[in-house]
C-alpha cells in the first residue's frame, strides 16, 4: 500500500539542477534507504520526500490512509506533517529541557491529550532506554542518548513514515547497533521508515529498499539482494597460510571458471563465474593436489563494496 | 609581519562576506552618522515654540516678542490669560510660556516681573530654553538699564549745566556781595570817624548877672527914653488917636521895659550881661565847633549815603542773582525729582525674571522617569524581541518545529507573547520600586501601563523584526542595540529635539520612543487622561499592528532561505 509518490519531481537551487525527473513509490511498512555520494541529493529527495522543501517540478504526492485518495504534499502539507516525523542530522530538541519535557513539549505540539503524551512518551522512554535518565537536561545526554530522544521527539505523536536523516552519523559500533534496533521495531510497529545515510552498513542491514541516488535522479530503486546482481557477484574469502601452499593454491584456483583473484596475505578472495562450480572445482584440486587451508566462506558482496559501482563511476 | 596582514585580510574577507556583519559594521556606523549628521546640522534656528501672554501687547511687548521670533524661537500669542499656554505647555505644544507685564518700561523703584513657565520633566530642554530665554530678557534688562542709567546721567548732566551755569550767578553775587560787603566796611568805617562827642566846656553863669544889670540900665534908659517919646508924643501934630495908639504902645514898652528891668533887677548872678555876652561867646563857641563837627558829619553822612546806595545796588543785584540762581536750583531739583527709579537694584536689573515649574512638588525622579521607564522598555523589548527570535531560529528544535501542526503565526505571537511576560515583569518590578519612591504615581498605573503594553509591542515587534532579517545572534543583537541607540538618540532624551532641523524633527516626532516617552510623562506628570493621549495611543498601535504584517511578510519571504541554512547546517556541521 503506497503512501507517498515522487512524480518527476526536480529540484534547483540557485539555478542549479540538483534532481530532476524523480519518480519514486514509498509502499507502507518499508524501510527505505537513500544513498549517494556526497553532494548526490540524497539528503534533497529525503527533504522532498518528506514534505520539507518543495519541487521545482513535479508533483510529491501523499496518499491518505482514510480515503487512499492522492493528495499533493505541498499542498496539503499542514494537514499531512502531523503524520510525519522527521529527525534530522544534527539534534532537534530543545538541550535545556529535560528528556520528558522534550517529548511532552511536541507531544502537546502534536495536540495529543496529555495522558497519551505521557502514556507515549513513557513507551518510548522505555523502549529508547531513556526512561532512567528522563529528567536529565538533553544537553547532558551522550551522542547515542540523544540520537535516541531526537527519534522518540520524531515519534512521541505517533506518525506513519519516519524520516531519519543520517542517523549513524558520529555514533561508535555500539550506539549504532542500538539505533538500528530501534529503528527495527519502530517500523515492526507498522511505521514507514526512510532514511538517508553514507553508513551503509546500517543501511543494508535496515532497509527493505534502497535508493542510489547518482547524478541528479534516482539511478536504482531495489532491494539489496536485486542491487547487487548487476554489479559483483557473490565471493569466495579463502583463509590459507602464507608461503609455497598459497601460491600452488593460486595456480590451481585460475584452472576455474573464475574472473579474478584478489591475494589478501592471509586472504584470497576469488570471484567465481560459477560459484557452485568453482566450489566443487577447488574442492577436487585440494584433494588431488593434497592442498589446504584454513576455512573457506562463501560470501554476497556488500553494500559498501557494489557502492562505488552503484553509486559511483565505477563500471 | 606577513602572517599578521595574512590574518587581517582573512579576517576582513571573512567579515565582508559575512553580509549582515558587513551590513553592520560597514553601514550601521555610516547611517548612524548621517542620520545624526543630518539631525543636527543645524546651528541656527531652535524648534522651540514659546508661549507669550501680556495682558496688553504693548509697543515695547510687540518689539521684544518681535526680538524672540526674530531670533530662534517660534512665538506663540495668548491674549487671554496665562492658564491657557500653561495647559499647551503640558500637552507638549509650547516648550515655555512667559508672562509679560503690559509694559517693559521701568518708571518707579518696583522692577518688572517677567514669569517664565517650564516643563521641568523636559529636563535637557528646560535649561536649553532658560537660559536662551533668559538671555534674551537678560539683554532686554540691559538695555533697560543701560536706558535707565542714561536718563539719569542726562537729568545729572542737565544738572550739571545749570548748576555750571548757576556759578556764574552765584560767583557774581558773591562778587556783589563782596563789593556791599567793601561798601558797608568803607561806610562803618567813616561814620566811626564822625565825632559826635559832646563839647566839654564848662559856662560861667554870672556873666548872666552882669548881662542881666546892664540890661537893666539899658532897660531904664530905655524907659527915659519912652518918656521922652511920650513927651515928643505929645507935642508932635499928630492925632489923638495915633497918639494914643503910640502913647500905647510907648506904655506896652514901658511895660515891657519895666518888666525887663525887674526880671533884670532881680538877677543877682554875676555875669551881669557881659557874662550872658561870655557864655553866649562860648556857646557860640561851641555852637561853632558843634557846627563844624556836624559839617564833618555830615559829609561823612552823605558819603555813607552814596555808599549804602551803591550796597544797595549791589544787594538788589545779589538778591535777584539768588532769585535765579533759586529758580534753577527748583528747575533742577524738578529733574531730578522726575528720575523715579533711584534704587540701584532696580537701575541694574529693571527686569526680574522668575521661573515657574508646571509640575511643581515633583522630584527629578518624576522628571526623569518616563524617559527611563521607556528606555528600559524599549531595549529590554528589543532584544529581547530579537534573542527571543534568534533562539528559536538559531534552536536546534527549529527543523522539527516545521513538522509540528502549529501555523507560524502562532510562533510568532508566543515569541511575543513571551517578551510581553518578561516585560511585565520587568515592569512589576520597576513600578513597584518606583513607587515607593513616587507613590503618588500609582493613579497613573493603569493608563500607564496600557502605554507601555502598546510601546513594549511596538517595540518587541521591531526587535523580532530584526530577529527575522538577520542571520546571527551576534549582529542581530547588535542591529537590535544600534536600532534603540538611534531611536534614544533621536529621541530627544539625550539631545533635544528641537536642537533639530526642522524637517527631520518632524519626521522623528513620530518616533515610536518620543510617543511613548510624551505619553508616560504627560500621564505621570500632568495626570492626562485617555482623551488627551488616544490618537498618539492609536499611532502606537498603528506601528504595532503594521509592524506585526510586517513580520508575518518577511517570515514567509524568508523562511525558504532559512531552512535552506537550517539544512546546510544540519547536514554541514561536524
């Protein structure tokens, strides 16, 4: 079920064409993430997207979950934003109020009873693992306690798509790790999420869909899995020992079907044509040759290794 | 020295490209000097209207009031009394009334008493006005006096001529009475010399005797002879009757005779008649000499005589020099008798000039105390206005208040809002101070505060205008505080408006700080009531609901641009 539509949607500033001609489908439950280089406009469509800057051209369009009716964002944008919740980058909170004061402070924005801001915000205070710290002033918050208050700040009203702009910026492997999960079971809770981000780790990790933005338009809109395919096929990470082994192991492993083979040290990381193949191949070499290594692991190509094909210039 | 001017040039580039740092330091000072240059490039002419009431505009009135409008001031006519301009004075339409006598004119001991009227709660102006009014009636004193003075060394010179010219008289009947005074010593002197002793002779009685026997013999002889005459008589041919007639008379003188010779019969001094002929001799004697003293008295008499004539003269003379000199002594006495000022503090300043304070009884405090208050009102509500403002752009919450389902009008209006609680305040605090202080003030409260509500909006307004046009807190601040300089400055709290030009004074009257700071005082001071003060009310809420349009226009002008930055810095910032 879609909620929100990009039409050939362009964007300028300044004379400058920064999108042009984005079409784009959010479907209800996704989590989608936007990537790009830098200065690819990745964080314009996100603004778009969520209603913050308006088109040059082109329509964004919102669908109502009451009617299924499309309604132009823009247009609409004071009716729809109490559906939308938007944390951005930097911190988006008031530092001098306290945790509970922040989200009761939008939760009475939003027009919400007090009791259900409280009953809200009490969950989220639970559920971020803030509620100890809940009468702390936000400024005294570590980068990871505040990456969580500015999310359940995008929540406390309870919208349906969540719009998180680089959430893993400055937040150690830790930090990360528990926003991620926080942004799992917010969208386990029926909450769309969308997300622009470089840390594509998370982003893999998070998101149904991703959206490489690259020169001026949406270049792919697929799941990981469908991202990869043009680009690197899966990998085999060979662990050997260094010396004579590893070298009779190279001259044994380019009899195969494969198209390249990255020596590691420690490491030999070899692109099969065929995967099954190769495998089976090796294997036979192995035993007739009375070779050996360490473990071998069959391995999908990351989103941080097809980037660069993706995202970039690379072919 | 290199990396120095490196640094400098960095930083000189950095703040140029900064445009509202540029716009601040660049053109803030610039505008600032020239609308103050433009102020108060004047030396000439005052802006200040003072109220003049006579009971007659006499000549000398209508000159010296002409002197006042020919000189800095504008004049304004009250014919019917004194209360009239008083009460313009306190509305703010005449900066000083003066109460003129009918006349300027000193003519008795009692000086002239010039009464000016002043708004003390005008403190820079009140001395401005004293002592350039008081200038003028000083110069106006002066020349009384100097007039005064003048008459009077002209009545001392007229005096002086008669009495040079009464020298000569009085010198010419001292001469003729010196001359009289000669004359009757010259004459005391000749008629000491008159001998008027008497003479001494001693005269020997008997002579008469003798005189009076020989008279006797005489007298018988005499008799014989009458006999004879008888005897003659009778034979003589005449008539009987003239013979009678002489035989009569011959017996009468024989009678006589006889008579004669008894009395000299019967004398028996011894002088006899040579002795009569003696004394006779010697009263002829002294006769003579007593004829001849009387001779040299006579002269001498007569000598006095031409003498008392000429003393006289001369005395007559003299008496008709003192007529004259009289005469004049009374005509000058008559000047100087008309000299009717001859106390020497009304000749040195014929005119007195007394001051009177519209708001008596009131202290400096009451004076000055509008202007503070407004002064405090106005910077608190400007920078507040503008922090407030900058707080909310500058906030890190900004980006979501844009998803929040709340129109920016109503940001707009808690911004206010929330600078109108600090005012109040603010204002609690100060108006609970002031009046222990001025407790009679706490009549005014109420419609001073409503005054303040509509300055504090105006004024929150402007700062939050400035708030929304500039970019930082730094030079909004700055715009804020350069904003309120320039309307203290041209405010006439400081310098006086009327030290203005006149058509930049009529530009500033509608200075939203001179509104503001005429109302409180007119409430506080003179106890104006709402009629009095509605229109300069409804100016105040005029700006205030323009600049709140104001607001509203450039947010949504601007707002695009700030979120482009809010974004830039969101994204941007490490």
């Amino acid at each position: 079920m879609e909620v929100i539509q990009l039409k050939e949607v362009s964007k300028e500033y300044n004379k400058a064409t920064i999108l042009e001609h984005v079409n784009l489908l959010v479907e209800q439950g996704d989590i989608i993430g936007i990537i790009g280089q830098s200065g690819s406009g990745k964080t314009t469509l996100l603004n778009l997207i969520a209603g913050f800057v308006a088109p040059s051209s082109g329509e964004v369009v919102y669908f109502s979950k009451i009617d299924r009716q499309p309604k132009n964002l823009n247009q609409n944008f004071s009716k729809i934003k109490k559906h939308l919740g938007f944390t951005p980058q930097r911190s988006s909170f008031y530092p001098k109020l306290s945790i509970k004061e922040n989200l009761i402070h939008f939760g009475q924005l939003y027009g919400l009873e007090r009791s259900m801001i409280l009953e809200n915000a009490k969950n989220l205070l639970q559920f971020t693992g803030l509620y100890e710290h809940r009468d702390k002033l936000a400024e005294q918050l570590s980068g990871g306690m505040q990456r969580r208050l500015d999310i359940s700040c995008s929540l406390v009203h309870k919208p349906k798509i969540l719009f998180l702009d680089e959430p893993m910026a400055d937040l150690d492997p830790i930090m990360q790790e528990g926003i991620i999960q926080l942004i799992q079971e917010v969208n386990k809770q029926g909450v769309t999420v969308i997300i622009a981000s470089h840390h594509l780790e998370s982003v893999e990790r998070l998101c149904s869909q991703i959206v490489v933005v690259r020169n001026r338009t949406i270049k792919n809109y697929a799941e990981v899995d469908e991202l990869r395919k043009p680009f690197l096929k899966d990998n085999l990470v060979i662990n050997i020992k260094a010396g004579k082994e590893k070298d009779l192991l190279i001259t044994a492993l380019r009899q195969l079907p494969i198209s390249k083979i990255v020596d590691q040290g420690h490491q030999l990381v070899v692109y099969p044509e065929d995967t099954e193949g190769t495998v089976l191949g090796l294997l036979k070499i192995v035993k007739k040759e009375d070779l050996s290594f360490q473990n071998m692991d069959l391995r999908k190509p990351s989103l941080n290794e097809i980037f660069p094909f993706v995202a970039g210039n690379k072919l | 020295m290199n990396t120095l001017w490196l640094l400098t040039k960095k930083n000189l580039q950095l703040l140029l490209r900064a445009k509202s740092s540029a716009l601040i330091v660049v053109f803030a000072p610039l505008l600032t000097i020239l609308i103050l240059g433009l102020s108060f490039n004047n030396s000439a002419k005052y802006g200040i209207n003072i109220g003049v009431y006579a009971p007659v505009f006499s000549p000398d009135v209508e000159a010296f009031v002409s002197t006042l409008q020919e000189g800095e001031f504008k004049i304004v006519k009250y014919e019917a009394n004194i209360e009239e301009c008083i009460e313009d004075l306190k509305q703010g339409f005449v900066h000083s009334c003066i109460s003129l006598p009918e006349s300027l004119s000193v003519e008795s001991n009692r000086p002239k008493e010039i009464t000016f009227y002043v708004d003390p709660s005008r403190v820079n102006l009140v001395w401005m006005v004293e002592e350039t009014v008081k200038n003028k009636f000083n110069l106006k004193s002066q020349q009384l006096s100097e007039e005064l003075a003048q008459d009077m060394l002209s009545r001392l010179q007229q005096t002086k001529t008669g009495l040079a010219e009464e020298k000569a008289t009085v010198a010419s009947a001292k001469d003729k009475s010196s001359t009289a005074a000669g004359s009757t010593n010259a004459i005391k002197s000749g008629l000491s010399s008159v001998d008027v002793a008497p003479p001494t002779t001693t005269y020997d009685l008997t002579a008469l005797t003798t005189f009076k026997e020989n008279l006797a013999g005489r007298l018988t002889e005499g008799k014989s002879k009458i006999s004879a005459a008888r005897g003659a008589l009778s034979d003589s041919n005449v008539s009987s009757t003239a013979k009678t007639k002489i035989s009569s008379f011959l017996t009468q003188a024989e009678a006589e005779l006889i008579a004669a010779e008894e009395s000299f019969a019967n004398n028996t001094g011894e002088g006899s008649f040579a002795a009569v002929s003696t004394l006779v001799e010697s009263l002829n004697t002294d006769l003579t000499s007593a004829k001849a003293k009387l001779a040299a008295a006579g002269e001498k008499v007569a000598s006095a005589g031409t003498g008392l004539d000429g003393v006289q003269t001369s005395l007559q003379e003299t008496l008709k020099l003192l007529e004259s000199a009289q005469n004049n002594a009374n005509s000058m006495l008559s000047t100087l008798e008309a000299q009717k000022v001859t106390d020497a503090t009304v000749l040195s300043s014929p005119l007195i000039t007394k001051v009177e304070r519209v708001a008596a009884g009131k202290t400096y405090l009451n004076y000055l105390f509008s202007g503070l208050l407004v002064l405090v009102i106005m910077f608190s509500s400007l920078l507040l206005g503008t922090t407030l403002v900058m707080m909310e752009k500058n906030s890190p919450a900004f980006l979501r208040n844009f998803f929040v389902p709340i129109q920016k009008v109503t940001f707009i209006l808690s911004t206010y809002l929330t600078t109108l609680v600090l005012i109040v305040v603010q204002l609690a605090i100060i108006l609970g101070i002031a009046l222990i202080f001025l407790p009679q003030s706490y009549v005014a409260l109420p419609l001073s505060g409503l005054i303040l509500f509509f300055a504090a909006s105006v004024f929150t307004f402007i700062g939050m205008l400035i708030g929304y046009v500039f970019v930082s807190e730094e030079t909004g601040v700055l715009a804020s505080i350069s904003a309120g300089s320039m309307m203290l400055f041209v405010s006439g709290l400081i310098l006086p408006l009327e030290s203005m030009s006149a058509s930049l004074r009529n530009v500033i009257a509608f200075n939203p700080f001179v509104i503001a700071e005429r109302l409180i005082r007119e409430v506080v001071i003179f106890d104006a009531s709402i009629k009095v003060l509605w229109q300069d009310l409804l100016i105040l809420f005029g700006y205030a609901a323009v600049l709140f349009l104001l607001i509203l226009i450039v947010e949504s002008v601007l707002h695009d641009r700030l979120k482009d930055r809010i974004l830039h810095r969101h994204q941007k910032q490490p």
